[in-house]
C-alpha cells in the first residue's frame, strides 16, 4: 500500500522536528527549506546564537530519542548571576530542586542534529533552497521557487504544515482574510547580539553555570554560556531616543554607554565597537492568530503560528510542544486532518497567547524588577512554600521551565493568584523571619486547588 503524503515548509527547529515525527507515523514527508542546508553552509556566518533549552523541549526531543545526540550540546545553567551597576553579582537559583536547570545550546548545533536524524529517515525528504513564495487558497497549492535555477513550481496542501517562522509567508498569503486573523505586534526593543571569547586555556570568564544579566531598568544585556569556553551576549533596548540603538552610531557613543552601564561586562568584549556597529539590529515581536489552520488543508505551527518575544526562553520549546501534541493527535486520530488540527488549535492556541503575555512580563522582570531587594525576599518565600507545599504551591517560573505536564494557561492562571499571595505576605517584611509561614499556608491551601487536580483533569479531557 502506497504512503499518503505530507509537506512542509521550513526546515527550522519546528519544521523538522514535526517532519520526524510524520515520518516514524509512515507518512512519506517532503521539506521544503528557501535556505542552504546548515550543514553545509551556515546561514548564521559562523555566529553563535544560542538558546534556552528546558523541559518541554527536551521532553519532546526525547520522543524522537534524540535527547542523547544533543546533551553533549549543551551547558547547564543552574540561575540568574545578576551584575548590578555597582559592580556587585547575586546568584539567584531557577528552582528548589538541584535538577531544575535550563540549557544553553546553539541554534546551528541543534538544527544540524535534528537535520541528521531527519536525513536518516527513508521516507523523509529534505529540499534545499525551495523558497514557498504564496499560497493559493482556492486551488490549495503552495508556489514554490527553486533557488538553484529560479524554476517555479507547486506543491499540494494536502495536507501542509506551515512551519516557516515568524514572518511566515504561507500565515501572510491569508491576510485579508478571516482564515487565520494573524496580527503582528512589534516590541519597540530591538537586540544585538555580541561576544566574549573563552579566556586562556578555553577557560570561560564568567561562571559557567549561570545565565548573566545587566538589568538596567529600561534595557538589559544578557549572556549565555557556549560549550567552547566562549558566550555569546544579547543587548536588549529601544530602537530609538535616549538610550537606544539609534544614539549608538560611532565608536565613541558605544565606548560611552558600555562604560556607564556595562564597565564590567565591556571590558571582556574585545570586539565591542565591531560587534555592535557591524552585527545586524534584531526584531522582536509577538505574533496572535484567531485561528491555525484552514480546514482539514494547512496548518500554522512553531513560530508561524506563535511567534513570542524570548524574554522567558520559551518559542522554541513552545513549538517543541506543539510537535508532541500534534504527534499525539496523530497516534490518536491518524489523517484525519481537519479533527487532528481543530482539536490541536482547540488544545493549544490559549497556552500559546498565555507564555507570549508571560514572555513580556518576564521582559520586565530580567531587565527591572530583578535589581528589587524585594525579588529576592519573594523568591526565597515562593521556595519555601514550594516545600511544605508543593502539591498546591510551585513558582510560576519553575511551572513553565521545569514541568512540560503543567500546561502554559495553568501556569500563568495559577501564577496570577500566587502573585498576589507573595506580594501580601512580603508588603511589610524585610528577611523571611519578618513573614508568619503558617498564616501563608493556610493562605495557599485556602485559595489554591492541588495541582494534581488539574493534570487529572486534563487527562480525562484529553482522551
Ligand atoms: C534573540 C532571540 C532569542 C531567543 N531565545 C530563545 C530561547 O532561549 N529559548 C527558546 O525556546 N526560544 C528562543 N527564541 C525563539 C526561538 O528562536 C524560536 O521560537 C524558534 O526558533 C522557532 O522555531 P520555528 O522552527 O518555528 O521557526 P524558525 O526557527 O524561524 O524556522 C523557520 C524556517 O523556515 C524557513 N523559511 C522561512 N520562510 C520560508 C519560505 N518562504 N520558504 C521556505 N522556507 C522558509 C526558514 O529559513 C527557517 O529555516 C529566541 C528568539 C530570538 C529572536
């Protein structure tokens, strides 16, 4: 019996990750990618843009059992070293227990892994430099380019998982239209990304095991460790006005705002002035859609569907996430399209506006609230409640990190209330000897359902 077919769009994280998974369900699966393949030519020019990988995405990589392949990829982070303007660090821990840690990982060692074991697959095709360049509803196909040649041709939705990032132009060739209903929000932060070498003998210059951050109120610089000894450093800020990209145009300028608000960090960018006047100015922005797909035809998944703002180091995992549930649904549902995308809209499209509204919020966290004494006190009293009380209690950071089984929507209602639970016990207290504990618990058990509760739930509704 001849295999019924599937096609793609982007041979991103998303694109490939799903196009693994349809092909271990025996669909034959074509890739369609306007770019070289990384493995050959790097897209990236050698820059290493790295990511935070945590639960969810490691959980779906596992699904695939290509976990193994990519743990020798990564760095372990363990917290947040926050460098105050005064020169001093705190360290922060993510999470109460000694294995809740995020991992550092280049996008460009990621993607050619998950490149590897998808060209291992007999019934899997990757086609490079295949740019989808419209689709056409009525006659649902989408237009094709062969970048070697500049041929045209078309291929079937039939159906079509569009995974083509962010500015997707399979999300754009529906505007005007109700099919989708995406809006497009651009933050007024753009981003740079810059660098500090490994220092003698490979040794890295800051701790290792740490996400770094400059928070300076309005803008932030953050760095990330890379398994050579080197890390790879990202300035957040306005694009224009006082302190903004637009003021930093020359040599001076840079020199200038790097020694008032990063004299520290400065001092270990040997490529500062080059890094920030060459490397290109980054966009960042959130992407909604009312809905994901068309009928039983296309379908918007990764970052076409959701794009977030990385400020919680969530899209990729998000679009990991959505490759399990649809692999689920698949298991469940087979081909039959237009259920499985339905039910996969139905399951996932609020959980993907709750972390695109939590992602913004935690831009505000990393780049102000952070510097707070009163953060700290917050966090210690969250932990300690996440130990007399962690069937009710769990910090909404480590719900969306640490636990791929709490879905997104739970994690920001639940958060909600112990928001509002941390800021009463903590308004009138300097150190945790100054907070009654017991009177907080009484408080959580009094205005928290156990978590548990809510996964059952979730099970009987999923089956
Ligand atoms: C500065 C920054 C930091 C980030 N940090 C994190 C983090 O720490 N943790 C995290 O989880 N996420 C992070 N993210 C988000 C993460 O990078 C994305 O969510 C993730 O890469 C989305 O994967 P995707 O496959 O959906 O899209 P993409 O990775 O964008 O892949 C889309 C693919 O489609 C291809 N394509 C596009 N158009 C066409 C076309 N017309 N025809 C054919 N192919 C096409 C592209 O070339 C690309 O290969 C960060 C993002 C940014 C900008």
């Amino acid at each position: 019996m001849s295999r019924k077919s599937v096609n793609i769009i982007g041979a991103g994280q998303c694109g490939t990750l799903i196009a693994i998974m349809l092909a271990r369900h025996d669909f034959n699966v074509d890739v369609y990618e306007r770019f070289k393949d990384p493995r050959v030519q790097d897209a990236e020019a050698g820059r290493s843009i790295n990511l935070a990988l945590a639960a969810r995405g490691l959980n779906a990589l596992r699904q695939v059992g290509i976990d193994t392949l990519v743990k020798p990829l990564l760095v372990p982070m363990r917290g947040r070293m926050v460098h105050h303007q005064d020169g001093r660090s705190e360290f922060l821990r993510y999470g109460l227990q000694a294995d809740e840690e995020i991992y550092s990982v280049t996008r460009l060692g990621l993607n050619r892994v998950l490149l590897g074991a998808a060209d291992k697959l007999p019934n899997l095709s990757l086609n490079f430099e295949q740019n989808a360049i419209g689709f056409d509803a009525p006659d649902r196909t989408v237009h094709v380019r062969d970048e070697t040649d500049g041929s045209l041709y078309q291929v079937e939705a039939d159906p079509l998982f569009a995974a083509d990032g962010a500015g997707s132009s399979i999300r754009r060739s529906f505007d005007g239209t109700d099919t989708f209903g995406g809006i497009e929000t651009l933050l007024r932060h753009g981003y740079k990304e810059l660098s500090i070498p490994a220092g003698p003998g490979g040794r890295y210059q800051l701790a290792p095991d740490a996400l770094h951050i400059w928070p300076r109120g309005g803008f932030m610089l953050i760095a990330l460790p890379n398994p050579g000894g080197d890390f790879t450093m990202t300035l957040f800020l306005p694009n224009v006005g006082d302190n903004s990209f637009e003021t930093l145009n020359d040599e001076s300028s840079v020199i200038a705002f790097f020694e008032t608000h990063f004299a520290d960090a400065a001092a270990l960018i040997p490529t500062l002035c080059e890094d920030m006047l060459k490397n290109p100015l980054g966009t960042l922005g959130t992407v909604r859609c009312r809905h994901w797909h068309d009928r039983g035809n296309v379908l918007l998944l990764g970052d076409a569907a959701h794009a977030i703002v990385p400020f919680h180091g969530q899209g990729m995992n998000l679009a990991f996430e959505d490759c399990v549930l649809l692999d689920q649904l698949v298991t469940e549902h087979g081909d039959d399209w237009a259920n499985i995308f339905a039910r996969f809209e139905a399951e996932q499209l609020a959980n993907a506006n709750a972390i695109a509204d939590m992602a913004l919020d935690n831009y505000v966290e990393m780049r102000d609230t952070v510097r707070d004494p009163k953060f700290a006190l917050r966090k210690a009293l969250a932990f300690e409640l996440e130990k007399r009380l962690s069937e009710r209690f769990i910090p909404r950071y480590s719900m969306v990190m640490f636990h791929a089984d709490i879905p997104y929507l739970v994690a920001q209602q639940r958060g909600e209330v112990q928001k509002a639970l941390l800021e009463e016990f903590t308004a009138d207290a300097n150190s945790m000897d100054d907070i009654d504990i017991s009177k907080a618990e009484v408080a959580v058990k009094k205005r928290l359902p156990p978590i548990d509760t809510i996964r059952s739930d979730l099970a009987v509704r999923r089956s």
